[in-house]
C-alpha cells in the first residue's frame, strides 16, 4: 500500500495533523512548532516527529520551510503522506543535493486513522506502537 | 520516466553541473510523481525568492557557483525586502543581508526582477494551453484558471529547477484529463446581491479550498459577476485554506465555456448554501471587539484597477491607522505615472513594494489587529505576523482606516 517519496529509515513519535496545515504560515522554520492559529496543534513541535499528514496543502513555500528545518536539524524524523505531493519532497531532493540528511516521506492512504504513540519508518514501510 | 538522450547527457554534467543539479532535481521529483517524462515548459515563474533562513541563500548561491543559468523566461515572486523603500522592513542584521543575498542570487540566475505574486499583472501571461512552470499559489492558481496556461504547484526549488532545465515533470495539470472539474459548484441559492460584492469572492475561494482541497471545482452560475481581480481573489483564497490550483468558472474561464462542458464524467454536486458562505465569512476573521490597528490589501499584490478603487473610496481623507498597499514595483510605477501615488501617501496610505507586510517585519512589532480585505491575508497574517484579524471588504478596510475602528457593513451577508 505504502509507496516512498524519499528513502530512509526513521523512528519517533507519531503525530498526526488533525487538521491540514500549510508548512508555510503554519510551521516556524526556527523552531518547527505549528504556529497556526487557527490549527488544534497550535504549538505543538513537529521536529523529531513522525509527522503524518492526511492532506497535504498549502503554500508553495512549504518546501524552504522544511529546508531550512532539515539544515538546522529540526525537521520532522519522517513523514507520512495521504497522497503524494510534491512540494514537501522537494525539499528533500534539494537537501540531497546540498549533502544534507533528510527525512524519508512516504505516501501511506488511509494514513490519518494512525494512533497517537510510536512509529517506525523502515524498507518503505511505517509501523505504529500505540502509547 | 523516460528521459531523452539529449536530457540524460544534461543531468550527467554535458552542460555543467548547474544544469546537471537542475536537471535531477526535476527528474527525479517527476519520477516520484509518476511522471512518464519531461515537458518542455514556455515560462516559470520563481517563489523561492523569499527568504526563510540561510538554507534557500545557499542553494541558490550554490547554482549560482554551479554556473546555472535559466533557460526560459523567469519572472520572480516577492522578496523579503522592499529594495524601493529599504526602510519599510524592519529585518535586521544577519537575516537581512541574506535575504538580500538570496534575492541577488535569483537575479544572476537570470530572473527578470519582478518581485511579485501577482506576475500575470507585471505582463507575464502565458497562452492559453502552454505548459509552463510555476510557483506561489495564488500565481499557480491564476495561471491555470484564468489564463488557462498548464503547470502544477511548483514548490520552491523545483520552480528553479524547472526555469534552469527548460521542462517539468509530464504529470498532474499538464494532461488534460486531469484538468476537467469533479466537482460542480451550484450557486444558485446565493442571493445576486451577495455575487455582486467585491467580498464575497475571497470568501468564496476559503469555502472552496476548505470544501474541495485539491479537486477541480466549476463554479456555476457567476458569469455575470466576475473580473480578472475577483477570480484573483478567489483564486488566492481557495489555494490558501486548500490546494486548489485549478477551478473553473462556467461562461467566464478559457476552459470552460460551460459547466458540461469541463465536469469529467464522475463527478459531485456541491449547493453552496447562505449559511456556508456567512460561515466562511466568519472564519476569516479571529479578532472580537472594534480594535483595528492597521489595514493591508493586495494579497495578491494589489492592481491598478484595485489602487483605484482604494482611491475612489478614500476620496481625499486621511486615515487614523496605516493602509498599507501592497503591489508590485511594476503597478506603482504605472500609479505615480498616473499622478495618484503621492495623493495617497499623504492620505496615510503606505505603499509596499517587492514584498509585503505578512512575509517579513514591516507591521510595527508588538501585534494587535489587522483588518484586511484579502482572504490569504486573513488566513496567514496571524500566523506570520503574530497579529489578530478582521476580514471586510475594501469599503470596509478604507472606513475602519478614517474611523481608526472596526466599521464593517453586514447588509446582505446576514
């Protein structure tokens, strides 16, 4: 079901957006917290984070926000897709290129109904382990 | 993904390494979108202008370095620094010598200096059915919509990567299946007199963002009521609180000169109910009470027609708190041509250029409330400005700036 936008292997806890939110205009690329105020995780910190996002959308601009996380080293440990996009896995592509590790980004459908705990990205697939 | 012989010996370094990077960069973001191949691209218009720390600096110096060049037309997106009025922004130190960097960089690249959102005011406008590369959602949006011209959502970076290697990845809105609407938009219960206010077109752009997110809408039944600046508004609103890039018009857009005539053959029926506009409405505002403590407009950059309207509506009052307009250098240039700039000024009216006041700090620091009448501002200044907002109409911002207090008219949304 699984398909990998960008390879690699990652673990951390799992947080799922319960509400879609651009990167740009939603997340501080100095800190990684959400800064939407219109989001229900306002606050809440997406770096370390495998950050599942049912729907992305947004602003084109997401991808230099999550450059500029990947540069600083807070870029979420991996994330997690409802359908493909190209806007977050640019990011990734350029961080390649620039000699910069990169979260992997996988396109999981369905992947909103994930439990808040643990989760592990390896061989291009994600496993949850409910807290 | 095939890629031609000509392609393949790009990306192994026949014409330098700049061209090389740009060429893997498009390639394999097509190939991970299930792109077959590359398509030649007329034009692209560069996002990746504003800075958001060193990290866009560096790669755009490092194409810079790599001997890049853009092999199409470019027009570039707004900086995060008005380089007509340097003292409009408030970024300081190191940050703002990067961001000047960043920009410079955009330039020895080959972009033309446009610096704006709103490109297709600026006289980029590519024909109808072209394939083109471009980022900025509101840009994306109008680019497919109502020019009617054929790209995708370029994030940042593969917009370059796109203008350096003259193609994008063959996928998504450069086929034409993809372009018909699965979704049909009924306006029939909304009122004429709501079609016919200038505000309710960007309410109707954050209902549709939030009700179709990506899908293809076509709007019936607004053929009467539109202009170039209200499907802008719409446009930029509905790719905000969505992902939309594509919505079609019936009897107003290029590709749908009916509603039958672009709806794919699956496809839903949305009503568009008063109560679903009035809730939309109020979703662009986050601020109670009559507090307003400054007003910005032209999100997208502000037109010619729209300065004038602002005008129009001030008709020769000073205002109590800022107006800040926000347009491109290209729009002023045609403004103070016009002979109304310094009227304005000296109203209170303060002219923003090559930016604008959500992107970087140029609303004074401290926060408080923002009216506005655009709804991308209303949907990202709280978050990038740490101010509150109050949506209205143009009408509305210009009577709140002379009161110095929220005046909103609530005739015809209740």
């Amino acid at each position: 079901m699984s398909q990998t936008l960008f390879p690699g292997d990652a673990e951390g806890e799992v947080l799922v957006l319960a509400a879609p939110l651009s990167f740009w205009g939603g997340v501080s690329w100095e800190t990684g917290a959400i800064i939407n105020a219109r989001h229900p995780q306002l606050g809440e910190v997406v770096s370390g984070k495998i950050l599942v996002v049912p729907e992305p959308v947004g602003s084109s601009s997401s991808s230099a926000v999550l450059l500029e996380l990947i540069r600083a080293g807070r870029a979420p440990a991996a994330i997690v897709l409802g359908r493909p996009d190209a806007i977050l896995v640019v990011a990734c592509l350029v961080a390649k290129e620039m000699g910069w590790a990169a979260p992997p980004v996988l396109v999981v459908p369905g992947c909103g109904d994930a439990q808040a705990g643990r989760g592990r990205v390896a061989e291009g697939r994600v496993a949850y382990r409910p807290a | 993904m095939k890629l031609t012989d000509d392609e393949t010996a790009i990306a192994a370094g026949r014409d330098g390494e700049g061209a090389a990077v740009a060429l893997r960069l498009v390639a394999d973001s097509g190939r991970l979108l299930g792109a077959d191949a590359l398509v030649p691209v007329a034009s692209a218009h560069i996002d990746g202008c504003l800075y958001h720390g060193d990290s866009g600096t560096e790669f755009a110096e490092f194409l810079v370095a790599k001997g890049a060049r853009v092999t199409v037309p470019a027009t570039l997106n707004v900086g995060a620094l008005d380089l007509l009025r340097p003292g409009n922004v408030r970024l300081a130190g190191g940050r703002r010598e990067m961001a000047l960097r960043l920009m410079r960089a955009y330039e020895a690249l080959g972009c033309r200096s446009t610096w704006t959102c709103a490109p297709y005011q600026a006289g980029h406008r590519p024909a109808l059915g072209s394939d083109v590369a471009w980022g900025e959602s509101n840009a994306v949006v109008f680019c497919n919509s109502v020019l009617g011209a054929r790209t995708n959502r370029y994030g940042d970076f593969l917009d370059i990567a796109c203008a350096i290697a003259g193609r994008a990845p063959h996928y998504g809105l450069h086929l034409l299946a993809n372009r018909r609407a699965t979704v049909r938009v009924d306006t029939s219960g909304i009122s004429e007199a709501l079609k016919r206010k200038e505000a309710f077109w960007p309410v109707l752009g954050a209902w549709l963002g939030r009700t179709v997110g990506e899908d293809v809408a076509v709007i019936d039944g607004l053929a009467a009521y539109a202009t170039e600046d209200r499907l802008k508004a719409l446009g930029a609103a509905a790719a905000s609180t969505g992902a939309v890039a594509l919505f079609h018009v019936a009897g107003v857009t290029p590709e749908a000169p009916t509603a039958e005539s672009i709806l794919a053959d699956r496809h839903a029926t949305i009503a568009l109910t008063p109560d679903a506009v009035r809730d939309a409405r109020k979703l662009l505002s986050t601020a109670g009470g009559d507090a307003v403590d400054a007003v910005a407009v032209g999100s997208p950059h502000f037109s010619l027609d729209e300065i004038l309207s602002l005008d129009a509506l001030l008709a020769g009052r000073r205002v109590r708190v800022p107006i800040y307009l926000n347009t491109s250098r290209h729009v002023l240039g045609k403004l103070e041509r016009a002979g109304r700039l310094a009227a304005l000024t000296e109203a209170g009216v303060v002219p923003i250029v090559d930016t604008c006041v959500v992107v970087t700090p140029i609303l004074p620091a401290g926060g408080g409330v923002l009216m506005t009448n655009s709804g991308k501002f209303a949907f990202y200044a709280p978050g990038n400005t740490g101010y509150a907002v109050q949506f209205g109409s143009l009408a509305d911002c210009v009577e709140s700036a002379v009161a110095g207090r929220l005046v909103r008219d609530e005739a015809g949304w209740q």
